[in-house]
C-alpha cells in the first residue's frame, strides 16, 4: 500500500509542476497534497517542524508572486497605479479565461486598454504591458526555484533527516 501512496506523492509534485504551464492547476495545493499524504499516510513522524514553517512561508511567497511581480513590473516599465490595478485584476481574470494562454495574455490587454485611456500615448501603453508579461516570465521562473526548493527540502526531511 506504501508504494500507492508514493505513487499519489509524485503524481501531486507532477501536477504541481504542470500548474506553471496550465495556471488552472493550483500547484501549490498540489505540492500540499503530496506533503500531507506522506505525512498521513507514510510516515507520520518523519516531517519535522522546520520542514512546516518553511514550506508555509514559501507557499506565502509563491501566492503572492503573481500580484507582487505584475506591480513591480508595470511600475518600473512606466505604468500608473491604474495599470497595476489593471495588471492585478488581469492575473485573477486571466487564471480562469483561456489557460495557460488568459494569465498572459488578459493582464497585457487590460494594461494596455488602461494605459491607453489614462495617456493617449501608445508607446508608454505598449511599455507598461510589456512590463506585465515580463511579471509573468519572471514570477514563473520564481515559483519554478520554489518549487523545487520544496520537492527538495521535502526528499531531505522525509528520507534522509
């Protein structure tokens, strides 16, 4: 029966890693399940307190990566506080409209048609979208060096600590 429950393990690492590419798959839920299957279904001890506290603290890391990089991004590339709203709300809407393709491609529309309307000025707009694609890259660069960080810390803690 362990081997099914390993099985589940890295189906869930899997689906978590497959959620960079296809956002409508929520990766960190993923990486959740895995950890706490093994901690309820394989060895109950082996996961020690720190392993807890530090994958919650990344798991705060990668939730908020998203927001954090498409207002960092759309400021520095010109945009006003509209486009970093526009950005924010993009990403929320883009999760669930044409993924993988609606969290790229949602923020870029919505801080170009409110980069537009705020300057008339289409090389600014078309910076400050730019900007939010970057945030995307960028944030899913981020939450690929976390998550493997996790399967990582993860593997150490449950086999060999």
């Amino acid at each position: 029966m362990e081997i099914v429950w390993w099985l589940i393990v890295i189906a869930s690492f899997i689906l978590g890693f497959l959620g960079l590419v296809f956002p409508v798959i929520p990766s960190i839920l993923m990486f959740w399940a895995g950890f706490l299957v093994f901690q309820f279904a394989i060895d109950g001890e082996a996961l020690s307190w720190m392993f807890w506290l530090i994958i919650f603290v990344l798991t705060l890391l990668v939730l908020f990566s998203d927001f954090i990089a498409n207002s960092y991004f759309v400021k520095r590339y010109g945009g006003t506080k509209r486009g970093e709203y526009a950005s924010i709300a993009g990403v929320i809407i883009g999760m669930f409209l044409y993924p993988p393709f609606g969290i790229i491609f949602v923020p870029f529309v919505f801080v170009l048609v409110v980069e537009l309307l705020n300057s008339k000025d289409i090389n600014q707009a078309l910076k400050a979208s730019v900007g939010s694609l970057l945030a995307f890259v960028s944030s899913a660069v981020f939450n690929l060096v976390v998550y493997v960080l996790m399967v990582v810390w993860f593997l150490l803690d449950a086999l060999l600590f």
